[in-house]
C-alpha cells in the first residue's frame, strides 16, 4: 500500500489497497485506520463499488447511522445524494433535492445535529457530471494548531449548540421538515475534539452550529463565524475533483467538507455511509455536562 499526501498538511491517497480487502483483512484495516487518524481525509481510486462492498467496509470503522427522517435512503444506513427524479431526470433548481444538495455547499461537519455525532463519512461516487460537483475540505485540527494560546485554552471548555434546521434556513424557509425538527432538536456538543489516539486537537463546529453555551447570542455568533472563517481560510483546503469510482472517507472529528457548485442540468448520483462516534473515539468527553439550553 502507498500512501500519497494530498492536501496542505492533511489528505492523502491509498494506492494499491480495495475496500474489500480492508473488510477482509485486519492487518489492512490496522493501516488504514493509522492513516485515517494521521490525514483526516483518504481517497481511494478506481474502486469497483457496491452498496454491500461500501457497507462492509464501513463496518470495519464503527457502528452504522440509520439514514434519518426525510431523506433519500431514509431507515437503510445509506444516503442517497442525487438530483435526479423519479422519472430518471434532473429535477428542476427548484426542487427539493437541488435544495439539499445546495444546502451540502454549506462548510460542515456530519451529524453534529444528532445525539450521536459521526466518526467518519463515506462517501462514492457512481455518476458524476462532466464538471464541477468537487467536494472541498478542510482540515480543523489545523486551523486549531494556527489560533493562539488563549484561544485554544477558551475553546478548550466552550461548548457549541448545532441543530440541522438552523442551517436548512439558510438556504430556505421549511427546508428542515418538521418531522425532521422533531426528530433532530439542538445538540450541544465541546467545541475542541480531542484525537484519543494521538492526542491533537481540532474545533469542532459547522453550518449547523449557532450558539455558544452561556454567551449572549450576538456575542456567540460572531465567535462561530470567526472561527469558520479562519478554519475556511484560502489555501488551507483540499478540493477534490471525483471521478466515477472514487471513495472518499473523511474523519468528521477533525475536518469540515462542503460540495462544490455543477450545472445545474447535469446528474451526480453519491451513496455516503456514515459512522457513528464511539466511547473509544473520544465522544463521551464532548458532551455538555448540563442539559440547560443556550439562551
């Protein structure tokens, strides 16, 4: 196996390894495992990808979300990203599913919004346009490594409010169901994610994020947006352009992603698995230790 850096400091590719060998084989999944905790991002190219070989290969890194309310592939553990209709065409930039795909254009960061956050997204590609439709990403143990030491140190006990409506708004009004309102109320979640395996720490917000526990609500918006901005900084990311066969794995602990723009005609058709984060991932020392709500 070969492992071929990628990004500014983060991001590599695994050549020579298929998602099957490393749902076979543990020596593999041991590599690769070490190189998902050390990059935060790994390409895999040129994979032959089914729904069963994805889903094994998932497995092997955690515990499976069901796929929530309100979504292509609700109540299976795949999401279905695609714009293409019933009727095997493109739907219109109206739709709801050009929507939710411009609502994935937003910086984050996976299931922040959920009471189980995830570890890792998978996510194939099994048809892609002619252009565009790339997926950036950036790496937030990085951008946490550039703040200074008084900042670490205040993000170190702050903790975040996220919650999924709050950044379906931002593309349209009702975009977030209500189903999905009840079934996605606000998580509150630290705002530093401690690696458990080597000990480096990243910010952990997104889109989803828009409150700081116990700030006023001017105050914490404006941390969160500064903080966004200096994690999003020009140069500091890896763009990916996809091709049909690529699997892309990101760590959701220590990254933020969002898709890029594609004509609007064309299809793009992504399967993503997500892994949920485990006790040995870290995740019970993100937790708020109150159940009080930010003001």
């Amino acid at each position: 196996m070969e492992i071929v850096p990628l990004g500014p400091g983060f991001a590599a590719e695994l050549r020579g390894v298929r998602l099957a060998d490393v749902a076979a084989d543990d020596a593999v999944y041991a590599v690769v495992r070490a190189a998902f905790e050390e990059h935060s991002v790994l390409v895999f190219r040129d994979q032959e990808v089914t729904d069963e070989i994805q889903l094994a290969f998932s497995r092997r890194f955690g515990p499976p979300e069901v796929t929530k309310v309100g979504s292509q592939g609700t109540g299976s553990h795949f999401v279905t990203l695609s714009t293409i209709g019933p009727d095997g065409k493109v739907v219109p930039a109206d739709h709801r599913l050009s929507l939710r795909s411009k609502a994935n254009q937003l910086w984050h960061t996976d299931s922040s919004f959920k009471r189980v956050p995830a570890l890792t997204s998978i996510l194939s590609a099994r048809i892609i346009p002619a252009r565009g439709g790339e997926t950036e990403y950036v790496s937030t143990r990085l951008a946490f490594e550039r703040l200074d030491a008084p900042m670490r140190d205040k993000l170190e006990s702050s903790f975040a409010w996220h919650d999924y409506a709050h950044s379906r708004s931002q593309i349209a009004a009702g975009l977030a169901t209500p189903e999905e309102r009840a079934a996605l109320p606000p998580q509150c979640w630290r705002m530093v994610w401690k690696n458990p395996v080597n000990g480096r720490s990243a910010i952990y917000l997104a889109s989803h994020a828009y409150a700081v526990e116990g700030m006023e609500a001017a105050a914490g918006k404006k941390l969160i947006e500064e903080l966004m901005e200096a994690a999003t900084a020009p140069g500091t990311s890896y763009l990916h352009p996809w091709r049909r066969g690529d699997v892309v794995m990101w760590d959701n602990r220590a990254t933020m992603h969002r898709g890029r723009p594609w004509p609007a005609h064309e299809a793009r058709l992504m399967v993503r698995t997500t892994i949920s984060a485990t006790e040995v991932d870290g995740v019970e020392t993100m937790r708020l230790p109150s159940s009080q709500a930010a003001e």
